[in-house]
C-alpha cells in the first residue's frame, strides 16, 4: 500500500471520528428541543381539541367528574416529586450546596484533564487512565443535567441555558471517546464556562460578603471564562486546520501559545510573533477583537479600582497618644464635609489640635478626595460603615474624643434620613456606651427614641440638634421678636476672623459686635445662697459680664436651663452659668472670685485665680435639697391662705430623665403671689397635659378654612401670615414646630396672635392633623403669587410674613431651589398700601419723595427662607456679581442683618459649636423653641400630638418661664418685678 493511500485512509478516519463526535452532541441537543417543542404543541393541541370540540353536555359532564380527579392524582404525584428534586438542589439545603460545589469541582479536575490533553495531538488515541477518570466526572454532570431537566418549570429556557449547552457539547464526546476508544479534544474546553459559577460557590461558604468582592469575584469569573474558552476554540481550530482545504492549513500550537494570542489580542496589543493561519480562526478573531475589547475597556478597570483603589481608604486608624480626634460618619457628601470643615476649623482657635476622621459609606468622589487633600494635615477618609463594628474597629471609636453624624438636610424623605442615622448612633452606643454621641436629625418627634438607647446620657455631651424644630423656631420667634436669629447667630455661632476691612460705622459695629458670644463656666461657690438678679448685677458691675442664664439643679438627676429666672432661686454649690463675653478669660472672673481676695479690687482684669482657704463655709447641695423642700411646703401653705387648692399645682416626678427640662422653673422658683398673679390673669387659658403649650379641641378642616368675600376674608389685625409652597407629594415641612414657639404657655390667650396659613390645601390636609390642636389658626386656600390671595388675608395689617417651602427640587442649579420663595417675595415688596398718620404704622413708612407732601407707604415685614445663601442676590438688589462680597460674608449684608432673609446654612455650625459646649446648644434651644421637657418629648413621639388638660390653671411653673419680647428702651426694665423675672433682655 502506497503513503498516499495511507494519507487519505487517515484522513478519512479522522473525517469520520471528528463527524461522530460533533453528531453525538448535536442530535442529542437538536433531537431533545424537538421533543420539547413537539410536546409543548400537543398540549395546546390538546387543550383547543378539549374546548372546541367536546362540546356536549353528556360528555362536559363526565370530563367534569374523571378531569378533576386524574388533575389532583397528577398534580400531588408531580408536587412531592418535583418538590423533593427542588429541594435537593436548592441552595438552602445543605445536599444542594454540597451538589453545586462539587459539580463546580468536577467540572474544574475535567477542565485540568483537557489541559493535559492538550500536549497530544487533537485526536489521539489514550494511553493514560485520564480517560476513564474523566468519564467518571461526565457520569456524574449527566445525573445532576437529568435532575436539573426534572426541576425546571420551563423546559425549553432549560434546554437553552448556557450551562446545558456546556453539557451537550461536552458528555457525549466523551462517552464516544470511551467507547472507540480514541480521544478527541473537540469542544471540551466549554468546561471553562463552569467558572461563571465561581461567584455563587464563593457566596455559599461565606468567602465573599460585600458588594465589592461579590462584584470582583463576577468580574474575574467572566475574564478568566472568556479567555480560556477562546484559547481552547483558537488551539482546536489551528491545529485541526479548515476542513474544506482536507485541513492542509494546520499548524501546531500549544495552549499556552493560543492564551498568549487572545492575551494581547483582548489588551489591543497585537505583536505579531504568534498569528493564527486558519480561515476559522481568522473569522473567529475579528469577532473576538470587538468583544474582547469591550470586556478588557471595562472589566480590568473595574478590576484595578476594587483591588487596588480601594485599599487606602480600608486601612485602620493609628492612635496618636495625646493628641484628639473626632469621628464624623452620616451623610459624607462634598456639600456637607465642606461645611463640616468650614465651621469646625473656623471654631478652632490657634493652633488645630484635634484630628477629624471621616467615615464614608461609599467612596469619595474626585471633588471630595480633593478637599481631603487640600486638609490632609488634619482629616483623615475611611471607607467604611458605622453600622459595622469592624468598621468601628478600624477607626478606633472608642478612643475617639467624640462622635458626629451628619444628616442630610436636603433628603426627600427625611424619615429614612433620621432612622439611619439613629440606628448609627444606636451601632456606636452599643459598642462603646461611654462614647460622646452629637446626632444630627431632621424630624424633631424621633429625639425620643435616642432618649430610649440605654447608655444615652446628656451629662456626658451627647446631643441632639434638630435641624426643623430649630429652623422653623428661629422663624417663629422672629415674628415676635424681630432680628432675633441675626443676634443669636452672632452671640451662638463663632465665625473665622476676617481681616477685610469695611468702610463706615455699621459694618465696624457689626465686627465688634461679633466679638460677643456666649459662654459657660462654673460659678464660684462665694455666690451661693445669692438670688439671680443679686448674681446677674454683681457679674455686671464687678466682673464686667452679662450672666444671662444658669443650669440649675433641682434634684440629684433634674437638671433645667434657666434663663433670666425669678429672685426666688438661689445659687448652690457648682452651678453653671452663662456669660456673654470676648474671651474664656473673662468669663473665668465669675470663677475665680473670692469675697476675702477680690473684694477690693476694681480692676476686673486684676481677679485672678487665688489659693486662700480662709473661704466662709458653704452648705452643700444636699442641704440645699432639703432647704427646698421646706420651700416648697411653705409654698403650699401659702396657697392655702390664698385660696387656691393644692392639686392645681403641677408637682415634676423626681424620677431620673436622659434630657433637660429647658426654660421651666421649679416650684421652689415660684412665689405664691406669682403663682396667683398668673393663675388669676389667665385663668381661662386650656394648656396642653404638660402645661407647656396653648391647647384647644381639634378643630376640623373645614372650620379652619377662610371664605373669601370680596377683598378681605375677615377683618384680621396684628397677625401673622404664613406663605406655603407645597402640594401632595412635597416633603411637609413640620409646621408644628414654627406653630409651638408662637403657642407656649408663657404667653396670655389674648397675647397670642392669629397664624394664617396660605397655600395649596392639598398640602395643608397633610399638615393639619399636626397642629389641629393649637387655638388661633386660619387656612387660606391660595398662593403667595396672587396679590388678591395676599390682600384677602390683610396682609396690609399683619405683623410679620414669612415664606416657607418644601419644593425641594433635585437641580444642579441651587438658584432653583428657591424659585418660588423668590418670587413671593418680590411680589408682597411690590404690593404698596397708603398709610395713616397713626403712629403704629410710623414704623413702616416707605417715601417716594422726601418731600413730606408725597403720600407714605407701609413697607410689609417679610421673613424669607433660603435653602441656598447665594440667592439672597435676587431679593437684595444692593448685592451683585460685582460687589466682591464673600460667601461666607454674605450675613453682613443689610437684608440678613434685618432679617428680612432667613437661612438654615449657619445651623451646620451647630454641630462644632456642640462639640466645643453642649450646654451651648441647650440654651439655644431654651430661646427659641419656647422650652420643653421630657414629657411633652415623649408625648409628642407616643401620639404624635398634644393632648389637653382641663385644669389649666395647674402649670404655674411652665407658665413663669422665660419668653422673648421686644422692649421700648423707654421702659424702665427694673420697676416692674414680673418683667424682670419673666423677660429676657435684649
């Protein structure tokens, strides 16, 4: 026999070896969709024969008695079957996971069988065991294909699936193999597609756990799947060659040479020193170019940042002995940290000594990793969540001085907001109960719930600041009090020091003014026994101070604000005050007194700290206790001989509380004759259960809505108008806190003044059910664009206006934000009414001319909130691009120093100003919220609403607090007693 007969005989056996094995897989795949399809057509065949022509009665009624039957045998026949194939193959069970990892196993140890393989030539006979070892693996994939093909609902998806189809290309050539006995590479290396089901395996043993390495682990999958069953087509077909040129066209490459080939041709590389010569190949690598370049452009960059990216934001915090550092966590965007920054480091004096370390839930963006480089010295970024104690770990909380949580004031939905946060601060208090916890939350009925957490202590500086019952409580009380956020902001908030120097004398005084802020110290013990006012003038004319309020101790756990409070409390033994002053070193003068060193010395720059001991003795806060219990019976006594009965007194349980009671003096603090005085001047008042609050019935809706008839709806005077920009689907806004300032106990009935609310009554459905039990409101159906809406409240006759919105709207133009405040505001300036000669409106008066025969104008106070401060160069035309005026200077403007313009920005300071003082923001909350204690908190978080007390007269305490009010300089302040015990001075 001739070679060339030889060569065609081999040829012919390798034609009709490869033709068998690539039959076997393909007549088993096309043959079983036919099936699958034919069967799918019968049974609709089946069930449209049933339907159209059984039609007989005789014969519907005998399918009705056998069908039902034979249905249910099927259906519990299938169930218990299907149901326990299911189950065996479902990953909760520990048999379906031990049957996944070891399919995953298997089709790995075939993968690597292949690979050996791949030294022979692509057909070959065996003379190794690989064989039958591999045939043992594809045993085993057939018995697990048949009971996957069992459980599946939908057979055809399942005949699809791209892990079927690795089977039906994969078992039979093996199973043909076996039995002729020679072996065929063919299309084996499909196994490699198995490692798509890495990620789920990894999920299975608890390897993979966050997002980041659930999503390396897919990534990694599909470039090492894609790569190698790419290798394997390339190492088949070049070494097989095209089978229409009798595979004259082959060369001999190894697997590794066919990786390295889709290696540079996936990276674009392309050297050229391996090519492939095949038609086959050619095509498939044109295909291969444009999907490899598409997975190498996004899976390897993806991969890089994962793995390498990330690792410096996942270090752990070093601890430096001596030197502080909080830990900020909540909302770390680019907005709120450069806030944070700017307030913390404008707070700092000197030299900055405490570290900040921010903990970020996702990664910092190119703007933010900018900003903590630019602050690098003392900020620090981790990738991390407070809600994971290793996280905690790796920034070391519990050596931390304090930790802050910032909220996202601009949140469409501020219940998810306050929630997070609170399960934050729950996470860090759990872990380290003793750690300094400073909470930002929008909604204030959700403080009780961080009361609730048991190591939860005010002692110990953990604080809430609630961003609407402050915002909207520097709004109320500035329509009473008008410029009152312009003083609190100047005395609460310190600012960093400019050196731009302003021309003349408004801008001077404004600097100087801004000198003054609000301090606290202890007071020396040579003040016990002292009333307050004896106190408050000493401090004045000795000490050069202004003592402005006390922490006073009414019990071992009852601590409460007071502020300006009546000559009946006296001061005990380490009592805390509050001073407005320059500096620390001022403040430490109240001190530092001593009667037997300083009582000589008029210099108060001379008092100085001294080491005498020859100090009077004085009692201690037990007896003190004991003395106001005597008081207190004497009190009673008294209010025998007047007549009026003992159980109208509110008597505060003694029972320990996690927050203060702000601005409510203690029984001992009043005098019978003040407690008459009050009880006869307002008798019939209805107060709220804790008598802190005006209270009424619920009034209905429809009650509470204005008619409008003609011009005016009713002849409203002195009131405050309230312009709502709102509708269904707007975030509310919280109108109960700007309603509870202006309804506190503290005030008469007849002082408090008529709140009409104009906006859509859509939103103020929402609303209502909050605030239905507070006297004296009115609904007006309108808008703050419609001048007729505006005049039909009387605008013309109210006392303040103000402009309040919840069209928070996603933009990346803030001047949007604010559009319709804007707007309203322009419109109500625009609005001119002629005024009278009477002097109640001399205040308001607004000449076109100078000449004194023009006609006046009354100018409408308005009160508008900006969400963002740069708007304010809409409404203050003094203001423009050109002015130079800087961000942060912008309240120095005349329209922010009237007030006339109200912006939440300057409560971020808050949170450093309470992490420097938290007594601080306690009595600012004492001002402006009207007070409040811990039962009308956790009334207000249990039902949402006040409820009324028909035993009014009862509060005499809640009653005699503090209130703000505007005071003629006329007036003589000391020659009324009331006025003094129960106005703050401005």
């Amino acid at each position: 026999m001739t070679s060339t007969n030889l060569h065609e005989d081999r040829t012919f056996c390798t034609k009709y070896v490869q033709l068998a094995f690539i039959l076997s897989s393909l007549s088993i795949f096309l043959g079983g969709l036919f099936l699958i399809v034919a069967a799918r057509v019968a049974k609709y065949a089946y069930k449209f024969i049933s339907k159209c022509i059984l039609s007989t009665k005789g014969e519907q009624k005998q399918r009705a008695q056998w069908l039902p039957k034979m249905r249910q045998i099927s259906i519990r026949w299938k169930g218990a079957f299907l149901e326990s194939v299911e189950m065996m193959l479902s990953a909760q069970t520990c048999v379906g996971r031990v049957l996944v990892i070891l399919v995953f196993l298997l089709s790995i140890g075939s993968l690597i069988i292949y690979f050996i393989n791949c030294a022979f030539p692509v057909e070959h006979y065996f003379t190794d065991h690989t064989l039958s070892i591999d045939m043992s693996f594809n045993a085993f994939f057939l018995f697990y294909f048949g009971l996957r093909f069992m459980a599946a609902n939908n057979k055809l998806r399942f005949w699809l699936e791209l892990n079927s189809i690795v089977d039906f290309f994969t078992i039979p050539p093996i199973c043909v193999a076996y039995y002729l006995k020679r072996n065929w590479l063919g299309l084996r290396f499909l196994r490699a597609l198995r490692l798509l089901e890495l990620p789920k395996i990894l999920q299975f043993l608890k390897i993979t756990r966050t997002s980041n390495s659930i999503k390396l682990s897919k990534l990694l999958a599909a470039v090492l799947s894609t790569w190698l069953t790419a290798a394997g087509f390339i190492h088949l077909v070049e070494n097989s060659g095209d089978p229409w040129v009798h595979h004259q066209n082959s060369q001999s490459l190894s697997y590794f040479d066919c990786l390295y080939l889709t290696m540079v041709t996936m990276s674009t590389v392309g050297f050229g020193d391996v090519v492939t010569k095949t038609s086959l190949g050619r095509i498939f690598m044109i295909f291969f170019i444009i999907a490899g370049l598409v997975l190498f452009a996004n899976f390897i960059p993806e991969i890089v940042d994962i793995v390498g990216g990330n690792q410096q934001y996942r270090d752990s915090y070093e601890v430096v002995r001596g030197r502080k550092y909080i830990v900020v966590c909540g909302d770390i965007t680019l907005e709120s940290v450069t806030a944070f920054l700017r307030n913390f480091l404008a707070q700092d004096t000197g030299d900055i000594c405490t570290e900040i370390v921010f903990l970020g839930e996702t990664l910092p963006s190119l703007e933010l990793e900018t900003v903590f480089k630019c602050y690098s010295a003392y900020t620090t970024f981790f990738h991390g969540s407070a809600l994971n104690y290793k996280d905690l770990k790796r920034v070391a909380m519990g050596s931390a001085d304090a930790c802050l949580i910032l909220a996202d004031t601009c949140s469409s939905d501020p219940y998810v907001e306050d929630t997070s946060n609170i399960m934050r601060a729950l996470s860090v208090k759990n872990h380290y109960p003793k750690m300094r916890v400073i909470i930002q939350i929008i909604q204030s009925h959700k403080k009780v719930y961080l009361a609730n957490i048991p190591s939860w202590d005010w002692s110990r500086g953990d604080s809430i600041i609630c961003l609407s019952e402050l915002k909207l409580g520097f709004i109320a009380q500035s329509c009473l009090v008008p410029g009152l956020s312009t003083l609190l902001r100047s005395l609460f908030i310190r600012q960093k020091s400019t050196k731009v120097k302003r021309k003349g004398l408004q801008h001077r005084n404004v600097f100087d003014g801004n000198d003054y802020k609000v301090m606290t110290h202890w007071l020396s013990n040579d003040f016990v026994d002292m009333t307050f006012p004896d106190v408050c003038r000493f401090c004045f004319v000795k000490l050069d101070l202004v003592l402005l309020a006390i922490e006073f101790r009414s019990g071992v756990h009852e601590n409460s604000i007071l502020v300006n409070p009546s000559a009946q409390i006296k001061i005990h033994r380490n009592t805390m005050g509050f001073f407005i002053a320059k500096s620390k070193v001022e403040v430490k003068r109240a001190h530092f007194y001593c009667k037997a060193c300083h009582s000589d010395i008029d210099n108060p720059e001379l008092i100085k700290k001294c080491h005498c001991r020859s100090k009077s003795r004085t009692r201690s806060f037990s007896e003190c206790c004991e003395d106001k219990k005597v008081q207190d019976y004497e009190m009673i006594r008294q209010l025998h001989k007047l007549k009026i009965p003992q159980e109208t007194l509110y008597l505060p349980d003694r029972e320990p509380v996690k927050s203060m009671s702000l601005g409510v003096l203690p029984i001992s603090g009043i005098t019978p004759r003040t407690a008459a005085l009050v009880i006869e001047e307002d008798r019939n008042a209805l107060l709220d259960s804790t008598g802190m609050f005006h209270w009424c019935e619920a009034v209905p809706l429809e009650q509470a809505i204005l008619k409008h008839q003609g011009q005016t709806t009713s002849p409203l005077h002195d009131h405050i108008v309230v312009c709502v920009f709102g509708d269904a689907n707007s975030t509310l806004i919280g109108l109960r806190n700007f309603v509870m300032p202006l309804r506190a106990s503290n005030f008469t009935y007849q002082e408090l003044k008529d709140i009409v609310f104009v906006g859509s009554l859509e939103y103020m459905k929402r609303e209502w059910k909050f605030i239905q039990n507070f006297p004296k409101l009115l609904l007006f159906p309108g808008s703050a664009l419609s001048c007729a809406d505006l005049r039909a409240v009387n605008i013309r006759y109210c006392t303040m206006c103000t402009i309040l919105s919840s069209n928070l709207r996603a933009s990346t133009n803030p001047t949007l934000v604010d559009t319709e405040s804007i707007l309203a505001t322009l419109n109500i300036r625009s609005m001119q009414f002629k005024c009278s000669s009477t002097a109640g409106e001399a205040v308001g008066r607004v000449r076109t001319l100078e000449n004194e025969s023009q006609p006046s104008y009354k100018r409408i106070p308005v009160i508008t909130e900006l969400n963002a401060t740069s708007n304010v160069q809409f409404i203050d035309h003094n203001i423009s691009s050109t002015s130079h005026i800087p961000g942060q200077e912008l309240d120095l403007t005349t329209t922010f120093s009237s007030e006339a313009i109200f912006s939440d920005s300057f409560l971020d300071s808050l949170l450093s100003t309470t992490y420097r003082n938290h007594h601080i923001l306690a009595l600012l909350q004492t001002l402006v919220t009207g007070g409040t204690n811990p039962e009308l908190e956790e009334q207000l978080a249990e039902k949402n609403m006040l409820s009324g007390s028909f035993n009014s007269m009862a509060y005499v305490a809640p009653r005699a607090r503090c209130k703000l009010a505007l005071v003629p300089l006329s007036k003589r302040l000391l020659t009324d007693s009331r006025v003094c015990n129960c106005s703050a001075p401005k």
